[in-house]
C-alpha cells in the first residue's frame, strides 16, 4: 500500500488498526512526509497512556488543535516499567495502542523502540518524523539538554500544562488505598466477630 493510499485509512471513519497502527518507522517516515506534502501539519506527542483518563483526551485533543494531523509514539511496557516500576503498566501496550485509535484526535500511533536508562523516549522517533510540533506535558521527564535537542529535532516544540488533576498514577494509588481499607475493615470484622 502506498503511503498516499493509506491517507485514505487515517481520514476514514473507524479505528482502522491494522493501517493507522505503524510499526515500522521507515513506512511512517514515508506516511508523514506524505501528509507534509499535502501541507498539512503533523504533530507528534508521545507517552504511556496506560489507563486512559480525562487528562489524556484532552490533551489529544488540545494538541489536535496545533495541527491536521496527530501521531502518538506510546512507550512500550519495558519504557513504563523502568520509569514508573515492575507493577506497570497496568495495560500492555497493545491495547493501549489500539484504544488510542479510536480516539478522534489520534490520527496514527506506533511504539516508541528508543528510551533512555530513565524510561524517556521519543528522540530517534522526533530526528525522524521531524514533525512540524512536537507537544509534550509540562510534567514531563526531560533534562534541559534533551528539551534543547528536541527543539532542534522539530519545527515547534509546545508545551501544554496537565489537562485535568487526575493521573494514571493517582488513580492507581487511590484504588490500591481502597482496597487496602476494605481488607482492614474485613480483618477488623473477622478478629470481632463481627
């Protein structure tokens, strides 16, 4: 399939998986340059996107608005894993990867192979697609001298504060938190006989 003709997928109705997901790199690099071509935007945000909250569509959205077309480089559970711990992600990353393209603001995702020994990735996905912005979270994990990289490596770099007071990681804690009360108030009812 010829990267003009798999435009067609990307603006069609439905997640489209199998042609909106794109593993290899080189075909992705073709699919963006072709999208360029047409003088549309590409915009590339990258991240984890394990439990899929508010935060995480609106930022989709948000970032949307800075140009036609949005490609999400999600990390890959190894990423995760050595960033947030062994207990993460709670999704694997294939079905994080497919949930995410049935978002209407995520036009074409694929797996970010490149992180750092923190868990950051996203710099050999950015010197390749060179998109026209590049978004990322104030809270994000970069050093000064990665961010001064990175803006290098793309047209704009935009960074948009957090999109809502949730996170993945508060939500995980305050479900661990509930369960951990629940087991209390079962022991505390079992030790009295209750």
């Amino acid at each position: 399939m010829s990267a003009m003709s798999h435009l067609v997928d990307i603006f069609g109705p439905g997640s489209n998986f199998k042609t909106r997901f794109i593993q290899d790199w080189k075909k992705l690099v073709e699919t963006t340059n072709s999208i360029k071509a047409l003088n549309l935007k590409v915009v590339l945000v990258c991240g984890a996107y394990d439990l899929t909250h508010i935060g995480h569509a609106r930022y989709l959205e948000k970032a949307k608005q800075e140009g036609a077309v949005v490609v999400v480089g999600v990390d890959t559970d190894k990423a995760i894993q050595v960033r947030k711990g062994l207990r993460r992600p709670v999704v694997p990353e294939s079905e994080r990867l497919e949930m995410l393209t049935h978002l209407r603001h995520v036009d074409l995702v694929t797996l970010l192979k490149d992180f750092d020994k923190k868990g950051v990735g996203g710099y050999q996905l950015v010197s390749l697609v060179k998109p026209d912005v590049f978004v990322i979270s104030k809270t994000n994990e970069y050093t000064k001298d990665q961010l001064t990289q990175l803006k290098k490596r793309c047209g704009r770099l935009v960074i948009f504060p957090p999109q809502a007071q949730t996170s993945t990681s508060a939500k995980i804690r305050l479900l661990t938190l509930d369960l951990v009360n629940d087991l209390k108030n079962a022991l505390e009812r079992l030790v009295n006989g209750i």
